[in-house]
C-alpha cells in the first residue's frame, strides 16, 4: 500500500505508526513536513517551505487562517506533483491544526483521509479563561472563532478523525464527534519504562543523582504558564524547606508554545526566578533546558515525585511517558489530566492554583515508606494497558485504517 502522512514536524503524532509500516517491505511511506533533521528509514520526506504572511496584509484575526491556506496550498502544490507521478496514495493522515490537510482531498478525491483533531478553540470554559493571572483579551473571542474555520474546513475536507483523548474529542460540536474516534499516538512502553540502575551525572553540581536520592522533576517543551511553571516554581522554596536533602530537576526551554509571550524582554524562567530567587537553594535547582531524549528519560527514571501541572488542554507526550517509567505523579486536577489519573490510584491530583497543596503532595510521597511504590506500579500499568503502542493502539490504528480503506464506517 502507498501511505501518505502530513505533519509540520515529521514524524509529529506519527512516529509509532510509520515505523511500523515501514516495517512491510511492500509498503511505501511518503511524508509530507516542513524542514527539520528527524528521520526515519525507509520514508520518503518531502519539504515544504513556510510561507508567512506580511502582517497588515489582512486582518489580524485572519492571520493565522492565512498562515494555514498557505500551508495547504505548499501541500497542495506537493500532492499535485505526487499525482503527475503516478503516485496515488491508498491512505492519508495528517493534523488539522496548520492547514496543511485543507486541500489534499481536491487532489486526491477517491482516498480516504484521517485527520488528527487535537484541539478545539473556546472563549470561555476551557483554557482561555482558566488562569486570572493570564486572562484572555475580550477580542480573543473572534480570533478563536477565526482559528476554528481550520478545523472545521479540515474536517470538511476528512473522511473520518481522530483526537488523542475524550476530553479532546469533547471540545468538538455534537456533529463533528459523530466521526472522531478516540485515539491517542501512544507509547512504546518497551522503551520507556522503570530502570532501578537510572542515573543522573550533573557535572555543573558535581552531583550524581539515582532513585536512591530525593528528586522532585518538572518537565514542559517551554516553561510557560499553560504548563503550570508558575505555580510549580512557588511551590519550590516550600518544597525545599521542607526537604532540606531533595533536588529539584526541571527540563524545558525558554520560548512559549502556547499562550502569551511575556511583557518586556525576559522568559517565564526568569520572570519567577525573580519573585522566589531568595528564597532558592540553587544548589539544589537545576535547569537542564532541552535535553536530549536519553537524558529526559533518565530524569524521568530517577524521579522521586514528578510534577505535571497543565491548564484545561492538550495532554502533553511528557505525561503519558512519566507514567510508563513508573513516576510518583503529581498531576493538576484539570482535564484531560483527570481522565487518565485517579486520585491515590495510579496518581496524585493537586490543585494547579495552590503551591502549598504541591508541596503537600511531594510530602506525601516522600514520608510513605517506600515512596508510594503501588502507585507507581499502577501508573506504569495506566501506561502499558491503555497507552501502550504495540499491545493496544497499533492495533486500534490498524484497524481504524483498515476500515476507512475498505470504506467501512469506523466505530467510535
């Protein structure tokens, strides 16, 4: 079979289901992505470059739907080349949120596509409104709106789709739901899990951490309020003064992925830095930025209490992986978080807004006996039962695929 997969980062969502059907030699793998070094053997990576628009061009609640007809014609353009080939795919997936699917089905009308629906915008009720101290502004209300044309074209351009969590799937309209399944990329459960040797050499510090140590970790692709930096790091000088042995590891980057880019000239990192700093034991803290994949894991590996604090949004990969390395998680009491941790079960649930209750639950980790092992196990068995890729959702994607190349209606 021809598959064709698009995604702005390749491989994006689709890491674990191209690796597998590039295992099948009689398979060909095409993916469509914007530059960037990722690869994957025996797929054929086709670039397209980004075409932004000039700012005051339209209006500024178009922008973005601008940036998106722009990615799917670049797509498009490819697509149409494919064609001229002779190459037509049996399948298509790609990820609604940058345009990039708008108009594959203009292209190639006969193939089924699935599309990835991560996130529906809302006003009210969801993230937006969710943080007082980062409130929305009033005209976000018809810049959301804009946004959502993406999806809902998208959806008009989709066979079927599918969003990674319930709660995800929830945020659509009744008459979108009715052909989006509930399907998250998964986790190679084989790989990412408990390691007793685990170590950490923080050559900075001097220091070489294991499971033995006390170590409380915080993990984000940026350190932006959406993942709750601001309330972990006032929790931290409560953290430490409780804990006068404990490390404080955090992994993340300075820019924002989502959300506001702070006023003036400095990062959420220093911004908090600023109102704890004195009282820090930067010994004890330690920013490792971005780090290398080998090297989240183990920080994961050696985790002692892992925080995951998230506004009412997208759930992070980070979440799901600390759950299969076996982490005492710390998770905020907001969804999708909730759907996945039940409360003393495989997980701990905080309120996002208080840094006391943070600190309490690292507490509660560190003074059991054997810092909450159960939980840890049921976590680790959360991620092998219901998010685990080769045992559970390659078989999902598999069949979900096979239905709608068969022109089968998928169940739900």
């Amino acid at each position: 079979m021809i598959y064709l997969f698009v995604h702005q980062n390749f491989p994006g969502q689709y890491r674990h289901i191209v690796e597998y059907l590039v295992l099948n030699p009689e398979n060909k793998i095409f993916f469509i992505s914007q530059p960037n070094q990722n690869f994957i053997s025996g797929v054929t990576k086709l670039v397209y470059k980004r075409d932004v628009p000039v700012r005051g061009a339209c209006h500024p609640n178009a922008m973005e739907f601008d940036a998106a007809v722009r990615n799917g014609m670049a797509v498009m353009e490819i697509c149409r080349d494919l064609k001229g080939q002779g190459i037509k795919p049996d399948f298509i997936a790609g990820h609604s949120a940058w345009g990039e699917t708008l108009f594959l089905k203009d292209v190639f009308p006969d193939t089924p596509i699935l599309t990835y629906f991560e996130f529906y915008y809302h006003y009210s009720g969801v993230d937006l409104d969710f943080d007082p101290e980062f409130p929305g502004k009033p005209d976000d209300a018809f810049r959301l709106r804009t946004r959502n044309a993406v999806n809902l074209l998208s959806f008009d351009a989709a066979d079927w789709g599918n969003s990674p969590t319930e709660w995800q799937r929830s945020l659509f309209p009744p008459e979108l739901r009715q052909r989006i399944s509930c399907l998250h990329e998964g986790v190679n459960t084989s790989i990412v899990k408990p390691e007793p040797d685990a170590w950490l050499s923080l050559e900075r510090a001097g220091l070489r951490l294991t499971r033995a140590d006390e170590v409380v970790t915080y993990s984000a692709r940026n350190l932006e309020p959406y993942r709750g930096f601001h309330s972990f790091m006032r929790a931290v000088p409560e953290i430490m003064r409780r804990r006068p042995d404990a490390h404080i590891i955090v992994i993340g980057g300075d820019e924002v992925s989502y959300g506001a880019w702070p006023p003036g000239d400095q990062c959420y990192r220093e911004i908090l830095l600023h109102e704890v700093g004195a009282a820090i034991d930067f010994d004890r803290l330690h920013f490792l930025g971005p780090v290398d994949y080998d090297v989240y894991l183990n920080v994961l590996q050696i985790s002692s209490a892992h925080i995951y604090l998230t506004y009412p949004f997208v759930l992070s990969w980070s979440f799901i992986e600390a759950l299969a390395t076996g982490c005492a998680i710390i998770g905020s009491a907001t969804p999708p978080v909730q759907e996945v941790i039940e409360d003393g079960g495989n997980g701990l649930l905080v309120d996002f807004f208080s840094p006391s209750a943070i600190a309490d639950r690292v507490d509660q980790i560190f003074e059991h006996p054997d810092r909450m092992q159960a939980m840890r196990d049921a976590a680790r068995a959360t991620a092998v039962d219901d998010f685990d890729i080769e045992t559970k959702l390659l078989p999902s994607w598999m069949g979900l695929i096979d239905d709608l190349v068969n022109r089968r209606r998928p169940k739900l």
